[in-house]
C-alpha cells in the first residue's frame, strides 16, 4: 500500500458489494490454453447477452475468490501459494513462476493480473524487483503471452462488429476459403491493450495490469480508478529498469483533469459525465 503523501490507484475495495465478472474463460492447467476453435459451456455463457450483466454477490462466490477479499491486502498471496485451488472462473492458468488471473474488480471489459511467484521477488516494490534483469525479462516474456491472449478474447468477442476484421471473416466463411496465410489481414487486437505495474500499488504483492484500453466496467467507480491507468502511473515493463531520480519510483500526485484515453475531451472531475462518454467510445473503439 502507498503511503499517503503518495498517489494511489486506490483498486482495493474493503467492503465490496458485488463483484463483476471478467470475460478471459480459465483453465486450471500448467499449460497455455490454446485459442477456443469451438466455445466451451463457459465461452458460451459469457457470449450471451442477458438483459442484466452477471454480477455474482461475493458472499455467494467461490470460497477461494471471497477468501482472498478478507485476507486484505495480501489476498494476491493466495493465488501464488496455490493456484489449483481456485476455479476456472478466477485462475485462468498457472506455471511453476506465474499466476493468471482475471481481476477480481476489473476496470476494463477484460483485465487480467500477472502474478509472479517467486517469494524472493513478489514482496517487493516492483520498481526495485524491476532492477532485477533476469526476474525483468521473465515478466517481459510471460507479458507477451498474456496479451496475446487478451487480444484473442478481444477478438472472439468483437471481430464481427469490427470494420477492420470484416473482410478476413467473410474470405473465411466463403463458399471457398482460401488458406490462412492467404486471408486478408484482420484488425490488430493486441494495439488494443494496455499493460504495465502501478507506481504505487494498492496490494502488497507484485502483480502486473493487462488489460483491453476501453475503461469500461462497474468497478470503475473513483477519479484515481481511471487516471491509475491512463496517465503515466501506470509504468509499462519497457520502461524498467527505471533512473534512481525518475519520479515514477515515488509517485507523489495524479494530473488535475480525467481525459478521454481515446477522444482526449477533458471531464476534469465529473466521473459520471467521463463513464457515460466512455461507454460511447467503446462502442465506436469496438466498430474500428
């Protein structure tokens, strides 16, 4: 937790009251989960479109999920200790040094945590587990895989309303389809992706943000929400190993304004107003 001359993301809820649900299907498995040719029964269930978004009540979640809520700000611990513990709605697959998660107060359509497990590494402020060249390149490579994977589920979910994937679906549902290396090129989710550690974290243990850049999700709820991952707060691995001087190792205050990540208009601190223009966005972001 940042000490409080310190800006926070502040994504640590104590007392929540219901908890939305993160679309990333999981696979309890020590293996990467291929691409889904054919959705599974919880591929479909997320697909669907009910007239009221799933928001399950925490105290009726999985055991393992609430337990890491009540264990505060060291609940991240729970999840690198033992993994296969958890079902496949919350830990969407593990290695011997990584856990991935969906989050469990997501600020995007799709967020996923990188968790590290190496008990030397994870304790610490990722701006000194950073300095680590070896443990940094690791993370780098396990971050690749992730947002290859976000991109996937970006595209499973929104190829078909998006201009830029048209013409790759229609050559391949024609009559005659040509091979894949043949088809015309589809819309590059991965650009679509934001990724990277908070200067000052809100959970103890080091963990690392993926996630699609639409901001839109009910737990989006504060100010510092939304500028935690639009403003340089928000430190991306390339930027690592970091200047003992550079200011993100002790990141003293946000900007004044919320601007829209996509238009640029500025809301200042009217979140009600910036929430109902990004729901807007993101319908236009989805159409690209």
């Amino acid at each position: 937790m940042a000490p409080s001359n310190l800006a926070s993301a502040d994504d640590f809820e104590e007392v929540p009251q219901q908890v939305a649900s993160t679309a990333v299907p999981g696979q309890q498995s020590t293996q990467h989960f291929p691409p889904n040719e054919k959705p599974n029964a919880f591929t479909e269930l997320m697909t669907r479109k009910p007239a009221k978004p799933f928001k399950p009540i925490l105290d009726k979640t999985d055991h393992q999920t609430a337990r890491t809520v009540f264990s505060g700000r060291d609940g991240l611990a729970a999840y690198t200790t033992d993994p296969a513990s958890f079902p496949a709605s919350r830990v969407v697959y593990y290695t011997d040094k990584f856990v991935v998660i969906n989050d469990l107060f997501p600020k995007a359509t799709v967020h996923l945590l990188i968790l590290p497990r190496d008990t030397t590494k994870n304790v610490l402020r990722p701006q000194d587990a950073f300095d680590d060249p070896v443990f940094l390149q690791e993370c780098r490579e396990e971050e690749q895989k992730v947002r290859a994977l976000v991109a996937s589920e970006l595209s499973r979910r929104f190829a078909r309303r998006s201009a830029s994937d048209r013409p790759r679906l229609e050559a391949s549902e024609s009559d005659y389809p040509p091979p894949d290396d043949r088809l015309p090129p589809g819309r590059d989710w991965s650009k679509d992706i934001i990724t990277g550690i908070h200067a000052n974290p809100s959970m103890n243990h080091l963990h690392i943000h993926v996630l699609s850049r639409d901001m839109v999700s009910e737990c989006m709820k504060k100010r510092n929400h939304y500028l935690s991952f639009t403003t340089d707060f928000l430190v991306p691995l390339s930027a690592f190993p970091l200047a003992r001087d550079d200011h993100r190792r002790r990141y003293t205050h946000f900007p004044e304004d919320m601007c829209c990540w996509r238009c640029g208009k500025n809301f200042a601190n009217k979140m009600a107003r910036l929430k109902e223009h990004l729901e807007e966005e993101k319908a236009e972001w989805i159409k690209e």
